[in-house]
C-alpha cells in the first residue's frame, strides 16, 4: 500500500496542474487545475513526540507544532488531527502499537515519532517515520538531528525532517519547509527588503537602506539579493550579499534600472531605459556584458526565466497597447504574444517550466467589472485558469521551488499582505504584512 500510494502521488505531484494539458475543451473559465484531483493523499500522523528529559518540554512544544504545520502545508498529505490520534508518544518504531494507528479513527498509513530531549544544552531529536501497514519492516525513515537548544533551532529541526517525510513519501520532490520568502516591507515612510520563513515565521529586515525598495529577487545559491530603489538618481538595480553582509556594486547605466530576475544559472535579466525606451537586457550577477534582448515600442518589463531550461524568457510589454504577457527566448528571438487582452503586470515561470503564474485584470477598461487577480496559463496550449477572486487586489505571484505552492501579495504599501496557497487556487492564507514576495530556489 504504501508504495502504491507513493507511485500514485509521483504521478499526481511531480508537478502541478498536469489536468491543464488533458481538458482542452472545456472553457477556460471552468478549467480545472487540482494538484491533487483523483489522487488520494498519504494519510499521516505527526504523533506528539517523547520528551525524554522534563527540559524538553517547552521546545518540544514548538518541534510538534511546526512539523505538523509543515505536513499540513505540503499540499500531498491528509494530516490525522491530534483528537483522533491514540494517547500514545512512542519514542521510536519499537514502542508502536501498528494496529492502534492504522485502525478508526485515525486511519494513519504512516505515523512521524520519535524523541526529544536536551543534553549539554544541546537538542537532540531521534526522529522516525513508520509505514503502519508493514508490521515486518515499518521503519521507512529514521534520522538523528542535534543543534543549539533554542526556539529557532527547534523550528529549523523540524522543517528538515518535514522535508526529508516529503521527499521520501511525496512523490520524490523535495519540500519547501527550509525555504525562504522575500518581500518588501513598508514602514515610516520607507521600504525595506525583508526575508521570513516559507510559513511567514521569523520576519526580518534585510536592507536598512531607509529608501524605497522593490521587486527583491534571490538568487539560485542563495547568496545574493537583487532589488531596485527609487532616489534621486532615479530606480536603479541595488545589490546584497547575503555572504557578506553588505551592499555589493552592480554596473549599470541610465536612470531606470528595474525588475531584476535571476535565471538558474546566475545570469541576471532586467528592464533598463539606456537605449531610451524600457527594454528587457541580459547580463552576469554583476550586470557587467550587458545585452539587449527587446526591441519594441512601449515599455518592457518585469522578466521572468524558464528555470527548467534557462533558455526562454517571459515579461510584460505593452508593445501593442495595454501591457500583456510575453514568452521569448533569451536572445529575443522568437517572442510570442500569451495573453488576449487586458491588462496584465507581474508573472512568474513554474520550476517545471510548464505554467506561468501572472496578474491580470481580464475585463481592463472603464465600467468593466473585472479586478486583478492571479491565473495561471499553460503554455503550451495557452489555455489558463483563475486561481483568485474576491480577495482584493492580486500581484506578484512567485511559485515555490517544488511547483507546488504559489505566493502573491494582496494589496500594497503598508496595508499590503503576502499570501500564499496551493497551485490550484486552494487553502489560501494570509503570511504576513509586506509585498512583492519572492520564493527562494531552494
């Protein structure tokens, strides 16, 4: 069963919004991208870990806490709820009663367990997956973690055995639980880039530049942040090493450097006004060997690179109007024109390179009833589907390395909130206050 499960889940997850390339027919409005649509998820049980030492308790606490919430968001599990789980904590699979998890009411195919406890204050977490229908050889995952005992490394601890359950029983993707989120946050009359856990746990400042911030993008080693600011020198491309600490020099020229996009590769794409008009270049993480890659009338902006081949590249023009959506590739040939109409303003490739996630206002123009929201469009076939409504207005979505998870802000400036949910529209909710998030590579 289990490894039924698991092929069944590498089928559905590898990634997301496979319906999109089997329902051509049916009308875009009602076209259905589900993650998970005919595919039962792994039941799990996070069983409340074993405090081996009365020390434990309070980190403990927030362990239990955060790998349920984990397992919760991962978008392939059915989590058992504490209530119908036996009054059990076994510390490791020989104490586990199989029948007890496996049978009503909680109906587990796989139980998390494990220890907990502090030595010379350090954690030391003995933790185990079981597969509670293999009585022979339940033991699927066992892993020993130890760090500093404080509350963020017990969080840390967490989100790593969260990912490595994902890895192992989700379908082979790794997880997001160590990922970080990049945003902008509004505050006294400046913006900064700010960073937080992917679940919007542990908000902090970046930058303390006392300017105003946009549009922060990290790069695929983590290592750097590119943003744009706004100061007398006009917007211009800023760069943070993350390694060092610091502002670090990125070349340019002209007085509207923005939108910055890092491909997987580390070569960075951005608009610039040195030819006059905004236009989308390609250059190294430094901006040195500088080319353009647009040619058009209208303005030129916000690049977006394929991250499965590194050889394409979408952006918004408004080349013949009002902005829309745009695929090239990364020398500029070859550009075609995604969207029908409208008014389209950010978009985001998918890790798989198969999806664009964008915002769009569909029905754009005075008296429309229409309001922008976040869609999502295969490319292949160009076909999209809307994956919010009614919740204000939507912008800035950025997809998850694991394809199956999209961020988006909801509002602006100081009201501004970053959201996330999974890929198919589903369990939306609110991280925290800020905007124009961006997904860490890994």
């Amino acid at each position: 069963m289990a490894q039924r499960s698991t092929f069944l889940f590498s089928l559905a997850c590898s990634f997301v919004l496979s319906s999109c390339s089997v329902v051509r027919a049916a009308a875009q409005d009602t076209l259905s991208t589900g993650i998970n649509k005919g595919v039962d998820r792994i039941r799990i049980a996070p069983a409340p870990f074993h405090a081996d030492n009365a020390d434990a308790g309070p980190l403990k606490v927030t362990f239990d806490a955060v790998l349920e919430s984990d397992l919760k968001n991962a978008g392939v599990f059915d989590v058992v709820s504490k209530s119908m789980e036996p009054q059990a904590q076994p510390a490791n699979p020989k104490d586990i009663n199989l029948s007890q998890w496996s049978q009503n009411p909680a109906n587990a195919a796989f139980v998390a367990l494990g220890g907990f406890g502090l030595t010379g204050g350090r954690l030391v977490v003995n933790a185990f997956v079981v597969d509670t229908h293999n009585a022979q050889y339940p033991q699927v995952i066992g892993k020993q973690y130890t760090d500093t005992a404080t509350d963020e490394n017990a969080r840390q601890i967490a989100h790593r055995f969260a990912d490595e359950i994902i890895l192992r029983l989700g379908g082979g993707l790794p997880g997001i639980a160590e990922t970080k989120l990049y945003f902008i946050h509004a505050g006294g009359g400046t913006k900064e880039v700010w960073a937080m856990d992917y679940d919007g746990a542990n908000p902090h400042a970046i930058t303390h530049l006392g300017s105003i911030a946009l549009s922060p993008r990290v790069s695929p080693d983590n290592s750097r942040v590119a943003f744009s600011t706004i100061s007398n020198a006009g917007n211009q491309i800023r760069m943070y090493s993350l390694l060092l600490g610091r502002m670090v020099n990125f070349s340019q020229t002209g007085d509207l450097n923005i939108t910055p996009a890092w491909s997987s590769t580390g070569q960075l794409a951005w608009a610039s006004s040195r030819s006059g008009n905004p236009e989308i270049y390609v250059g190294d993480a430094s901006g040195n060997g500088a080319r353009r890659v647009t040619n058009s009338r209208g303005s030129n902006s916000s690049p977006t690179w394929n991250p499965k081949t590194g050889s394409q590249i979408a952006f918004i023009s408004s080349r013949t109007g009002l902005p829309q959506l745009y695929i090239m590739d990364a020398d500029g040939a070859n550009v075609q024109r995604m969207t029908d109409g409208g008014y389209a303003t950010s978009v985001s490739w998918s890790p798989n390179g198969q999806f664009l996630a964008f915002a769009w206002n569909r029905k754009y123009g005075p008296g429309a009833p229409g309001g922008q929201d976040i869609y999502v469009m295969d490319i292949a076939s160009k076909r999209w589907v809307q994956l919010t409504n009614g919740i204000g207005r939507c912008d800035f979505p950025t997809w998850s390395p694991d394809g199956r998870h999209i961020a988006f802000a909801v509002g602006s400036g100081p009201r501004g909130q970053i959201w996330s949910m999974l890929a198919d529209g589903t369990e939306k909710q609110k991280l925290t206050s800020g905007d124009m998030p961006n997904w860490s590579f890994r």
